[in-house]
C-alpha cells in the first residue's frame, strides 16, 4: 500500500483527493495526511459540491475526520511525513517547484514527491505519461510538466517517431484558472492578465511548448506556442501546426499512424481519439485521458509536409488522472 500525503488542497489537491476516493484504478493508494492552510470545513465544503464536477456522493466532512491526518503548516519541512510513514506526497501548492524546496518533504520523512505542476529545476525530472516515464525509476522527486504538454506530448511523440518533426507551433485554448481576476485588477505579471478573466479572450505566455522538448528531447528548441485564456471553467483545446522531414499521403495516413502509435506505444487510457464532429470543450469535462484528438479535423498542407492536429482535454481532471498513474509507476 502506498501512503499518500497531499499538500496544498487547492484544484489539484481536490482532484487527487476526488480520484482517490471514487474511482476503482488506485487501490494500492491510501491517502492519510493532506496539509492546507485553510479550515478543515471549508476544504470539506469544497470538496462536498463542486462547479465543475458536482457532488462527491460522499460525505467529505466525516472522511477528512477520521484517518486522514489534517495539517496546517506553512514549512514543508515541519511536517509529520515521518511519523504517519508517508511514502508519497502530492505537492499541489504551486509555490515549491525546485529540488531544493521539494526536498524539505524527503527531509520530513516523505520517501517520493510527486510535483503537480512544471519545474524549471534541471535535477528534478519533467515526465508525461507513455513518453518518458521511464525517468521515474529510482527519482525521488519528480514533476508531471503541465496539463498542456500532458496533452500534446503524446501524440508529438507519436508523429516524430513516424515521420520526424522539423518544426513546430503549439496554441492551447485554455480554461481559466485560480490565478486569474474575475475582475479587472492589479499586480499580474502582464498586463493583460490583469484583466478580468470571464467575459475575454486573454493571450497569454505558456511553457508547455518548450517543455516537449524537455519530456522529448528530439525536439528542444522546436516547438513554440502561445496560450489564450478563455472564459469556460475547464476542458481545454490544443492546436499543433507541425512541419515533417517525411511526407504523409493525406489526412487518413496521418489519422491512422495516430491511432497505430496509441496502440503501439500503449496509450490506450492517455490518449483518445475520435471523429466526432459534435465534440467540443464541454464534453472532454470529466474525461480522464491526457489527450483526446479529433481526427475529423486533422489537416494535411505543403504537399504532405504539414500537419494541422487539434487535441482536448480536461485541464484538471484528465491531467491528475494520468499523474496518479504516473505516481503508482514510481513505486514499481
């Protein structure tokens, strides 16, 4: 049995605690600590009723009561890890992105941590799902990248490995987030992220492109990409715009080599694909692949030297679901 601990309760946080509890894929978990700041009550109304996910059909007040360890602790380090035997800890804060940081939980008596977010720190390994996650063999710390290079990650390992990818351009549509303004307001790192999040089309900065080239090291330096931020609570849109060294046929070639790759390189619960030409945002809410493409809108350009791909996901669901995974690897 792997002991979970979850620190920061945040959206993430949540999502943990929500797959942990309702789906039958994590057997081997248990979660016995989380630590947020916040009251114990409130993270149970949180997580009782939902926006996005609706209720949990259980009663999260006596669950958090009783064998689950409540904390409030600003220090990592002070944290009880070793006492409750804690073999994993999930830190979903957002604030501790480096070794250095991170490490403050293998000093509490932690034996893994799993980072939900992307590092910038070298030593920590950056891995996704199906392409890389051989890394976390013997890691003790280690990142999961982000929602959006969870989602393109895939499918540009995929082609590469068919056809080699000469260049790249990423753009991610993507739900809004916590750290947005629901109204216009101060202190953003851009100006227009200073602006109010639910009634524009905010572009914004996104590291998810140069991350591909870190999980695939093939293509460092050959994926750029923007994001705008647009006004729906989750379920995301990614559009690659990719330049091959092969040429493909046509769209079925393309399309076939997809759906060979989730076979071939066992993405079977990563990666999705359809052609549904009903499919839109709303219905990838809830869904728990990393990447879901829609082949009915794949296109082909300069005579079969180009390739237009347009992926979904679930930036909150579909992203820890495939963590989880990631998490149950680390122990093997």
């Amino acid at each position: 049995m792997i002991r979970v601990a979850i620190n920061g309760f945040g959206r993430i946080g949540q999502m943990i605690f929500r797959l942990m509890l309702t789906r039958d894929e994590f057997p081997d978990m248990e979660l016995v600590a989380i630590n947020d700041l916040a009251a114990v009550r409130d993270l149970a109304r949180r997580m009782q009723r939902d926006s996005v996910y609706g209720s949990l059909g259980l009663d999260a007040q006596a669950i958090l009561g009783t064998g689950i360890r409540m904390c409030a602790e600003k220090d990592p380090a002070a944290l009880p890890w070793r006492e409750l035997n804690v073999d994993l800890v999930f830190d979903a804060t957002g604030r501790f992105t480096t070794q250095a940081d991170l490490g403050k939980h293998i000093d509490a008596g932690a034996k893994k941590v799993m980072l939900t977010a992307p590092t910038k720190d070298p030593n920590i390994p950056m891995v996704v799902r199906c392409v890389n996650d051989e890394l976390v063999k013997g890691a003790p710390i280690v990142s999961n990248a982000s929602c959006t290079t969870n989602c393109v990650a895939p499918v540009c390992y995929i082609l590469h490995k068919a056809y080699g990818i000469k260049w790249g351009h990423l753009v991610t549509v993507h739900a809004v987030t916590n750290s947005q303004m629901l109204f216009d307001g101060f202190g953003a790192k851009d100006p227009r992220g200073a602006r109010g999040c639910m009634d524009s089309i905010i572009p914004a900065s996104t590291g998810a492109a140069k991350a591909v080239g870190v999980v695939i090291p093939d293509l460092k330096g050959r994926i750029d990409g923007f994001a705008a931020r647009v006004p729906v609570k989750t379920g995301s849109y990614a559009f690659l715009d990719l330049d091959l060294r092969a040429q493909v046929k046509d769209v079925a070639d393309v399309n076939a080599m997809i759906r060979r790759g989730i076979d071939l390189y066992q993405m079977f619960d990563m990666v999705e694909y359809t052609e549904d030409d009903q499919f839109v945002s709303h219905d990838v809410s809830g869904m728990t692949f990393g990447s879901v493409v829609s082949g009915d809108l794949t296109k082909v350009a300069k005579d079969g030297e180009n390739v237009k791909i347009h992926c979904w996901y679930d930036n909150e669901m579909g992203y820890t679901y495939q963590m989880l995974q990631v998490a149950k690897k680390m122990f093997e």
